[in-house]
C-alpha cells in the first residue's frame, strides 16, 4: 500500500502530542509482522486499552466435512436470499484451509450495532450486490457494488448497508493480503503495466471522532470464537493517524485485463497475493485475436493448486447448468475444462463481458457442513456429451 493520513498527528512519532486540556493523546502502533511489515501510527482521546468488562465467549468455528470424495464440485448458491440475521452469523463458510475460507453473506439486518475485529486474518470483501459505508477508526469508507473491500486484521469496523439486494463473498485469510508483488518496483509502486495503479485504490476519506463514553460492544474473532469485550469509550476515539495499514476499496470495474493474440492464462487476472493462495478477477474484455484463435480456455490439470471461480455477472461460455452466484471447485489432481461443444462455439466471438472472482489455492480446500445444501450432485458428470442428457447424479459426500 501508498502512505495516508488523516486527521491530526505530531511532527514526529513517539513524542509528546497533548490534547487541549493538556492531558497527552494516546498513541498505538498497529503493525503488522512483528515490526517488519507495513504500520500505522493512531492517536486516540483514550487509551485503547482500557476495557469496561469481559463477557461471553460465542463459538464462530466452522465444521469441515470429514470425508469428501475427489470430484468437481458445483456449489449453487445462487438462488440463496439470506443466510443469517446480521453480519456474522449471516457469514456461511463453505471451503477452507489453514490459509483462507471462502463465505457468502447475505444477512437481514443492514446495519451493526457493534464493532468487529478479526484478530487472526485479514478479510477481503467481494460486495457482489450492495452497496453502504465501513467505518472504522481509520475513518469512513464509501462502498458499492463490485468493490474488494480489503480489510487487515485488527481493523475494529462496522458496515451499514443500503436498503436492497445484498451478497457478499468474503475471503478471509490467514496471511497479508497485498498487492501483486510482481507489479510493484523495490519501492512499492505499482508499475505501469500492472493492470490497476494507485489512483483505483479509495482509502478511507473521513476520520470520525467520538468523544462520548458510553457502551460499545466489540466482538473479537480469535481461535474459532467471537470474545465480547464492552468498552466505556467509542473504538471511533481517534483525533488522526497516518501509515501505510489501512482498510481500502478497489472496483473490480477498475481492473485493465490484459489480452493477447492467443489465450492467456489466469496470471494475467491476478489482482491480490497472499501466502499459499491469491486472488484474480475476470472482467468484460476483448478476446484473442490470432486469426486461428481458440477464445474458450484450454482443457488443465492443476497439479498443485485448486481452483474456484464465484461467478457474479454475465454468460460464461466455456461453462453449463452455472448460474449468478455459482461456486466451481476444480480441485487439483483432476483435469478440468471447456463443458462439450463450448469450444467450437466460442470460435469467432469477439469480446465477453463476464465478471468473475477466482481464488486459486496451494493446499487443498475441504468443504464444510454449511457447503453441502448447495452441492450440485450432477456436476462431477456435466463433461458427457449430448448437452448434458443422461447425467448420472454422483453421490456424495
């Protein structure tokens, strides 16, 4: 990330910085490994270690499935309207690993009457249908539809939606989640043809400063549970801060695709890294223009990774029976590819304008409990011939 600043702050960090009654402001170091990773310095009315009380301890774990057969996997989400009443029990984990999971939310309440920190993972938002404001100490942060919403752990935020459609998928990670690493020069820039540049990315644009004391509920994600801290003092106490850690929004629109004469491979989407899984968009582009080109993607085996596509808007041509809000797992050790008759289709078409988030991971994904209402039992057969006819239902798990 680029530097940012808001609010009031001190010519220099770690000194003195007095409020008007004399008293010093508090100052926090929010980094991020160790002290070696990127920081932010705040500066709070209170100390942001003073707590009111301890309370109850709410189990937020998520249940693998325990055994799961090797197959292509379909889970059809989209028909869901709402998964919870408010915004983390409304969360549905359905694939995951020591390194991320993957869940959709559509909760029923628009608005938090609480805060909420994930202090283990960072939380990339992928806003599919909605659109509202995070506000976190950091400020406020205006939200719509198609925006990654990129949130690193320890953020206290809360969000507050729009009346309408709302579906989030939410990819939560046990690592940084950064920019693509080969798309930034030694000092951090974006280069000039990384497919996005600063100017697409929106920090936080207004620091709200809360003086009242009062009750304010925090809920703390750690070790498969939600501990609930009350705290006399708003979260939102902060009089400025300045740094590089900060939540931020990124518009899936703004994402340049790059093309070629002949098909690319799904590098070229990558839009986010974080250890051992990374993070890509396919957008609306033009399609490949060698004159003997094949637009529909070539048949893979993934030797070391799986493969998930949430598929948010659009036709997609190398895929049957997928619909608005799909999952496709394509799981390593099997070969996947354009469903028959897709290929020769796609041959002569010239552009698409599809949107898709992709998340390929380098250790397998194991489903969860909450993931087998979803299961399309007659996906793993979908490769037949005669457009799908004959399918025979696998069974599962």
């Amino acid at each position: 990330m680029y530097y940012h600043r808001l609010g009031q702050i001190p010519h220099k960090r770690h000194t003195q910085f007095r409020q008007p009654d004399g008293s010093l402001y508090e100052e926090e170091l929010v980094s991020s490994e160790g002290f070696s990773g990127i920081y932010s310095n705040l500066y709070h009315i209170f100390p942001p270690t003073r707590i009111k009380a301890v309370q109850a301890i709410e189990n937020f774990s998520v249940k693998r499935v325990a055994e799961y057969k090797l197959l292509q996997t379909h889970l059809n989400t989209s028909k869901v309207q709402e998964t919870g009443e408010d915004y983390l029990s409304a969360r549905k984990t359905l694939l995951v690993n020591n390194d991320c999971a993957l869940s959709i939310c559509s909760p029923k309440k628009r608005t938090m009457d609480y805060f909420y920190k994930n202090a283990e993972g960072d939380e990339v938002i992928y806003v599919h249908d909605g659109s509202g404001k995070l506000t976190s100490q950091f400020g406020t942060l205006d939200i719509r539809q198609g925006d990654y919403v990129v949130i690193p752990r320890t953020v206290i935020y809360k969000l507050d939606f729009e009346a309408g459609p709302l579906r989030l998928l939410i990819v939560e990670s046990a690592s940084p989640v950064e920019t693509v690493k080969r798309y930034r020069n030694e000092l951090g820039q974006l280069l000039e043809h990384s497919p996005y540049c600063e100017r697409d990315i929106r920090p936080p644009h207004q620091l709200i400063t809360e003086t009242k004391k009062g009750e304010y509920l925090i809920k703390i994600k750690k070790q498969g549970a939600l501990h609930h801290y009350m705290y006399e003092h708003s979260p939102l106490d902060l009089i400025g801060w300045d740094g590089f850690l900060w939540p931020y929004a990124f518009s899936i629109h703004d994402f340049e695709p790059i093309t070629g004469r002949i098909h690319q491979p799904p590098p070229v989407h990558q839009t986010f890294q974080a250890h051992n899984f990374v993070i890509c968009s396919f957008v609306p582009r033009l399609f490949d223009y060698h004159p003997l080109a094949i637009p529909a993607p070539y048949n893979h085996s993934n030797i070391d990774s799986d493969e998930v596509l949430y598929y948010a808007e659009g036709n997609f041509m190398s895929r049957r029976g997928i619909e608005r809000g799909s999952f496709t797992l394509h799981p390593g050790g099997l070969p996947h590819g354009p469903h028959p008759g897709t290929v020769a289709k796609s041959i002569g078409a010239k552009e698409t304008h599809e949107l898709a988030v992709m998340i390929d991971t380098f250790k397998p994904l194991y489903l969860t409990e909450d993931a087998l209402p979803y299961l399309d039992k007659n996906y793993p057969m979908s490769w037949t011939d005669n457009d799908g006819k004959g399918f025979h239902e696998v069974n599962t798990p």
